[in-house]
C-alpha cells in the first residue's frame, strides 16, 4: 500500500529487539541489526541546522530518541570493557544503579531519597559499605528465600561450557565503527545455535468453543449459598444507609 517508511522502521524496532532479547542469534547479526537503527536515528538528527531539535526529533520524543542511541552506544562499548570481550545481552539492564540509589532512601530524612549536597558523600560512602557486604561471597551470613536450591535452572551447555572465555580458541569479528577505531567480540554462549529454544513459550489467552463450559462459571448451587463476604460491615451491625450517611455527615 506504499507506506514504506512506516515497513522500515517496524523492521528496525523488531530487530533491535531481536538484537538484545533473543537467544542463538549470530553475533555479527546482533551486531549488524544495532548498527542499522543506529544509521537510521543519526540520519534523522539534523546538526547544525537551527532551530536545534526540541521535544521532538521527527515526530519522536527526544528522550526516546537519546535511549536508543545510547542503549545502541553502550552495548556495542561493552565488547571491549569485559575481560573476554564477550557477554550475556540479555544480562543488561538498569537494576544494579536502580538497588544502589535507592539505598539512599535511608539516610534520607524525609523518605524521598533526595539528599542535601552536604549528606552526598556519607550517603555514597555508607550505601558503597553496605552493598560491598551484600555482594561479597565470603561473608558469613546466609540467607535463603526460596526452599528451592536454584529458581532458575541451569544451562547445560556439554563439552563446550568453557569454549568462549579462551580468547585464544573464540572466533574474532572485528566491528568497524570508524576509520581510526574497531570493537573486537567474539560470540557468547548466549549467541550459540543450541542456546535458542526450540518450543519459545509464550502467553496467550483462548476463549472457550461455541456450546461449552464458560471457564470459570460457577455452578447453579453457588447462586443460593449465603456469601457473607459481600455484605457491607455497618450493615452486619444492623446500621442503615440512611443512618451511616447521616454520621459521616456530621
């Protein structure tokens, strides 16, 4: 129907998806499919023209706009910060800062977790100690929330589980981002063909067939039973309604 722009851009988002959330994907798949959006959100800024871009930069919402670049940015940086310049997209998010500033909330006075300049630095100093307790191995403490050993289960991954933290037996793909500047990956177990399963299982809700049971009816019975649940307080105490609006009224 012509809206070729609207196809292009639909594919880009699902890919971009694809890229950071999807298991046994190639890893110069998940590279290429990052640095397509990457090219298309460059290509809508306009630099140096005036007026600069305000709330919106084509039609999107500018910090919308920054979120992709940077989400892009700072994965594709990650390759070359990690020891084996490889890693887990999907282990990316923002709940390690989130569990760090919100213990800022107690040592602030009012709750909020808006400090005053001078309560920064023992705040930070406080909450650092603190979360260094918390994540050590070593400590002596041990608490376990779940009568289960492990919630999640484990990978089994055979003879290759160690393959990919060896720099010298991982294949290198070398990522060019400019003339003077490359990115080195290598691909994660994450990225691997037996990774991806086989049957994904996704939610999905189906309504019963034409002439059978309506899930979750109840039977003929429960319409008789005495259900004193849905009877109101001040009318077990043999208050009217008439009565109650005349005392709160007061």
């Amino acid at each position: 129907m012509g809206f070729h722009h609207e196809a292009e851009w639909c594919r880009l988002i699902r890919q971009w998806y694809n890229a950071i959330d999807d298991a046994g994907v190639p890893v110069d798949n998940r590279i290429e499919w990052l640095l397509d959006m990457r090219e298309k959100l460059l290509g809508l800024l306009k630099v140096g023209h005036f007026p600069p871009p305000g709330a919106f930069v084509c039609d999107m919402p500018i910090a919308q706009f920054e979120g992709f670049l940077t989400n892009i940015d700072r994965r594709l940086q990650l390759y070359c910060m990690v020891r084996n310049e490889t890693y887990n997209q999907r282990a990316i998010s923002s709940l390690d800062s989130e569990t760090f500033f919100s213990g800022f909330q107690d040592y602030d006075p009012k709750g909020t977790g808006i400090l005053r300049p001078d309560d920064v630095t023992v705040a930070l100093g406080a909450a650092s100690l603190l979360y260094r307790h918390k994540l050590d191995g070593d400590r002596s403490f041990i608490m376990r929330t779940s009568k289960k050993p492990r919630v999640y289960p484990l990978q089994q991954i055979g003879n290759q589980e160690n393959t990919y933290l060896d720099n010298d037996t991982v294949d290198a793909s070398p990522v060019l981002l400019n003339e003077s500047s490359f990115i080195r990956i290598h691909s994660h177990q994450f990225d691997k063909e037996e990774r991806k399963s086989k049957n994904p299982k996704r939610k999905s809700g189906t309504i019963s067939a034409f002439g059978l049971p309506s899930k979750g009816a109840e039977g003929v019975r429960s319409h008789h039973k005495n259900n004193e649940e849905k009877i109101l307080p001040h009318r077990r105490f043999g208050f009217t309604d008439e009565e109650v609006d005349i005392k709160m009224s007061k």
